[in-house]
C-alpha cells in the first residue's frame, strides 16, 4: 500500500526537480546579480554588460553595492548610466530563483547559506591571487610585500559563511615584475579577472561543473591592513623589504619613520643595482645624500641602502633629496652628518 502512495509522489518530487534542472542547464539567457562596490568590481561589471550587450548571454544583470553614502560610487554612477539597477546591501526581499547566479568581485561581506540557495546557479567570485596562498582582504598587498614572483587570479565557486575557500572554477598565473606597484597590479589583476569571469558566464553551465576543491597545502592569509604598517623598522628589515612595503602600500600610505623628534615621510623609493659593496660600518638606519643619482638614501638591515627622491616632514610640504639634505643635514658639523639616522 505505502509503495502505491509514495510513488508517485516522489516521481513528481522528481520530475519537478528534472525540469528545474534542465531548464537552467539548456537556457541561453541567466539572471545575473552582480555584488561590488569599487574600482576592481567596475572593471568587471563592465565586461559582463558588455557581454550582455553583444552576445545577449543575459536578459538581467542588476548590481548590489554596500554604500551607505549619498555620494554615489564609480560603479553607481556606470550602472546608472547602463540602466543597471541598484539595490543596497543588505539585501531584504530576494526570492528564490529570482536570478540565476551571483557574481562577486571585492565586495567584502560573508554570504550566508540562506542567501546562497536562492542562486540556483550558485555564486561565484574573482580572488586576485591564486588559491589557496592569500585568502583574505589584501592579497595583492601581501604578495607585492613579500616579494612574489608570480600571483595570479582564481575564479571560484561561494562556499557559505566563510571566506575565499570555495571550490575553484579556473585559475591564471600572471608574472609579477620587480618594480610593479600596487594600483598597476591591481589593474592589471581586476582586468584579467573580468576576461575570466566572462569566460565562465560564456559558456554556462558547462563551466561550473568541473571546479575542483582548493588544495590544503600551500594556505597563506592576506588579513586587512592599517596605516600601523607604513612604519618602516630599519633594524628588522632589509632594503628589498622596504622597497616591497613601498610597492605595496603605494598609492594607500607612504612609508614613514622617525627623524629625530619628528615624524618623516619618504616618497620616490628605489633600489640601485650598482650598489654591491655593503657597508660594514655605519649604523642602520644612517641617512646620507647621494649626489650621483640625487637621492637621499637609508642604510638597512642587510646593509644596503634605498633611496628617496622626494620627503616630507609631517606638517610641512614635500621636498626634494636635495632641499632636505640642504635643510637637514648639510649644516651640521661633518663629525655629526655621520650621525643622522632614522627610526630613533
């Protein structure tokens, strides 16, 4: 008897679940809700409205940002002009299967499970650096700092309530030149992740359905950072590193320190390839003018020196190597020149 009942019941549990199914899998057209707020999610959003626009690959793509303000962002005003529409997060009244997938570019907040399972698609998201070395808010950052050779961009799918753990749909490696700094990586990043994720809605749903889980080996975090990190240790640190912190952090924070009582800041950073003799004997954190290349250069840790084009004491304007050494140092008695040092 309960095998007469239950059958058909389940047969169209299944059925239902059938056509679901296949009418996401054959349909040509997606709903999609693109989630960003600044400049890297704009060059995205940009591409996929382009693509809408020329292969009608979608019939819906509408944004969520997380401004609070009444100043509009970049990406709102794009949207706007594209007749995108707008919604704030958090998001209120989302139902079911109201669009297809999310796609997420450096938004900044955790999905939760509820959340996701109105996608019936699923949620993805483009990461700038290649999972699972960098997860976190900064992973450009953390790779200009520590001096990686090669980064890249991950596409991959939204695991809830946690970041940046999710299955990975495809991955690019980029190489990562020595003197490249913050906002051209970035740049150079948030394009190539906007060919991926366009790549990926191109050819739905055969692009989603080969991800393959992150590796456990290699994990690295990318935490959030403050203007703290400008502060350079002279006794811990070695010039490449402070030249990494400066293309890090440029565009964000100048490198900072201490000159005497004052605090300083140190602009127009580089590294010469001339300089192979080290020097043994002045204290790290010795500060001299170099009149061959008009920098003022800093003897660090591993006793090389990098220099500074350009420098300001806080409160003052930026000057030249040249008016600070004629300002700073070059009255000074020669016994005591020898003497100035920084980050004491």
């Amino acid at each position: 008897m309960f095998p007469n009942l239950y059958n058909p019941i389940l047969n169209k549990i299944i059925r239902q679940n059938h056509i679901l199914f296949k009418q996401i899998h054959t349909k040509k057209c997606y709903k999609f809700l693109f989630f960003g707020s600044d400049s890297i999610a704009l060059s995205s959003l940009r591409k996929v409205n382009e693509l809408m626009k020329i292969r009608k690959t979608t019939d819906c793509l509408d944004l969520v940002t997380n401004n609070n303000s009444t100043t509009k962002l970049e990406i709102e005003k794009y949207a706007q002009s594209e007749n995108i529409k707008t919604v704030r997060w958090p998001l209120q009244d989302l139902q079911p299967a109201e669009y297809d997938m999310g796609l997420i570019v450096a938004f900044g907040h955790l999905i939760k499970i509820d959340l996701l399972k109105k996608f019936p698609l699923g949620m993805v998201n483009v990461h700038p650096s290649l999972l699972p070395r960098w997860r976190g808010a900064a992973p450009i950052i953390y790779t200009l700092l520590h001096g990686d050779e090669i980064t890249g961009v991950t596409l991959m799918k939204i695991k809830a309530d946690i970041f940046d753990v999710g299955e990975i749909i495809s991955q690019r490696k980029v190489p990562v030149s020595k003197n490249i700094k913050l906002p051209e990586l970035t740049k150079q990043l948030s394009d190539i992740g906007a060919e991926m994720l366009v790549e990926c809605i191109s050819t739905l749903p055969q692009s989603i359905e080969n991800a393959k889980p992150q590796s456990e080996e290699g994990v690295t975090y990318a935490k959030k950072i403050n203007k703290s990190i400008s502060e350079v240790n002279w006794a811990q640190m070695t010039s490449r590193d402070i030249y990494n912190l400066y293309r890090a952090i440029y565009g964000l924070y100048a490198l900072s320190t201490k000159y005497k009582d004052k605090h300083l800041k140190l602009f127009n950073a580089f590294l010469s390839d001339e300089d192979t003799e080290e020097n043994l004997y002045s204290p790290v954190g010795t500060v001299e003018y170099c009149k061959k290349r008009d920098a003022i250069r800093i003897l660090c840790k591993d006793r090389k020196y990098i220099y500074f084009k350009s420098l300001r004491i806080v409160g003052k304007k930026e000057i030249s190597a040249l008016d600070f050494y004629n300002g700073y140092i070059k009255n000074l008695a020669v016994e005591k020149r020898a003497k100035v040092i920084v980050g004491t």
